[in-house]
C-alpha cells in the first residue's frame, strides 16, 4: 500500500530559532515537508517551533537526550507518524575549547557522545525505515575541526573527525542502496545567539557577511536532499567569502 501523506523531516540538536537546527527545520518546512525538532531545552525548541509554523506547518517538538538510543528511537517514531521519514538531520553537540592538559575525561567523552555517537544513534534508527523504501537522506553537521585539529580544541576535534568518517562509512554501505549520506563542514562561525554570546563585538570583528548566516547553510541541506542520485554529493564545505582555508 503507497503511503501518500507527506513525508517527513527529522531534525536532532535545535536549539535558539537563531541556530542552524531550527534554519534547517524552516527549510524543509518551507519546502512542505512535517517537521520534527529534538533538543534538550523545552523553551527553546518552544521559540524555534514558533520560527517553523511561520513559514510552513506547525512543528512536532520533542525533548530528550540525542545519546540515549531510546530517545532517538522515539524522535524517529515521532516524523514516522506524521509521514514517510524522507530527511534526518544530526546538528546535535557543542564546542568547549580548553588547554589540552585542563580537560576532563569526562568532557572529552561528553563531546564524542553528543557528536559521534548520537550521530551513529540517528543513523540506526532511521536507516531501517528509509531501507523499506530504498529512499531518504542523512545529513550531518561538521565542522573545520572535522579536517583539522586546533590547539585547545582536543575533544571537539576528535568528536568531529569520528562523525565524518561515521558518515562516510555509512555512504559507502548505504549509498548503494539508495541512502544519501552527505557530511557538510562548516569552516566559519555561524551567525547565532550561541557564538554571539562569546564575541559582543562579532559584527566589526568579522565584518558583512563574515559570519555563516544559519538560513543560508539550511539552504544547502535542502539542496543535498534534492540532489538527484547521479550526481550526489558526499561532503560539503561551506565558509564565508572572507574566511581563510
């Protein structure tokens, strides 16, 4: 039996409506697709649901944890019930920069559940379903520090490089069989509440468009899940025009 509701997108790690999570999630909204948003903060996910019905149909928020496997199973099951799972997004986990000698193993194990091990968590609870129907895409946030690690940046480095090949694993096993697997690097600070909390003077420090604007990164998501499977794209990168590489 053809399932004819519309099909769904998943979104894990939306925080502020000003971060890239809820940019991604008023993309796919936008282009008709239900949304599901996960995160942690309750009140959070409440204004970035706000941002989502403003441009397409009201979001479905669910909080809870992007590294309990029963959390993730749960948001998975949420998009599955509002239609055909078609787009998953894994921007869950944050940055804690720290002299190498200073971290604390449990920051360091922090940084990797958030980062790869969520990720690994999205990926086997959505692949099962979009297998049924040899169709969906994965996509997952990275970072400079996917490619390359920074003094003081130990942990969110490591995390980083485990997500990409994680991604790249699962586009080698499941492309093949219909899956778009598509890792995006964002070389640059994203323009949001998050970074502009540490730099009050971010706009002289980086000048016009210096920053990643989060609607602009979200419309390159929308565009890797359109691609058509002769030309798919694996990886990413995106900075803006000012950046250095």
């Amino acid at each position: 039996m053809i399932d004819t509701r519309p099909s769904s997108a998943l979104v894990l790690g939306v925080g502020s409506a000003r971060g890239l999570g809820a940019a991604a999630a008023r993309a796919f909204a936008a282009a008709g697709y239900r949304v599901v948003i996960a995160g942690r903060d309750r009140d959070k996910l409440g204004q970035a649901a706000q941002s989502i019905a403003a441009v397409g149909s009201p979001a479905q928020v669910e909080s809870g944890d992007v590294t309990c496997a029963a959390d993730v199973a749960r948001f998975v099951a949420s998009a599955e019930a509002l239609g055909p799972l078609s787009v998953a997004v894994h921007n869950a986990g944050g940055n804690r920069p720290s002299p190498f000698l200073q971290v604390d193993p449990k920051v360091f194990e922090e940084h990797w559940r958030a980062h790869a091990l969520g990720a690994f968590l999205l990926a086997q609870a959505a692949l099962p379903r979009m297998l049924e129907r040899q169709a969906g895409t994965l996509i997952f946030t990275g970072a400079t520090a996917s490619l390359r690690g920074r003094a003081n940046f130990t942990s969110f480095s490591a995390a980083k490089a485990a997500l990409r090949m994680t991604a790249q694993s699962l586009a080698r096993e499941f492309g093949p069989k219909g899956i778009h697997v598509a890792h995006v690097i964002v070389d640059g600070v994203i323009d949001g509440d998050r970074a502009r909390a540490f730099m009050a003077n971010a706009d002289e420090r980086f000048g016009e468009d210096g920053m990643l604007h989060p609607d602009r990164i979200a419309e390159c998501y929308l565009m890797l899940h359109r691609q058509q499977r002769s030309a798919w794209t694996q990886e990413l990168d995106l900075r803006p025009w000012s950046e250095a590489f």
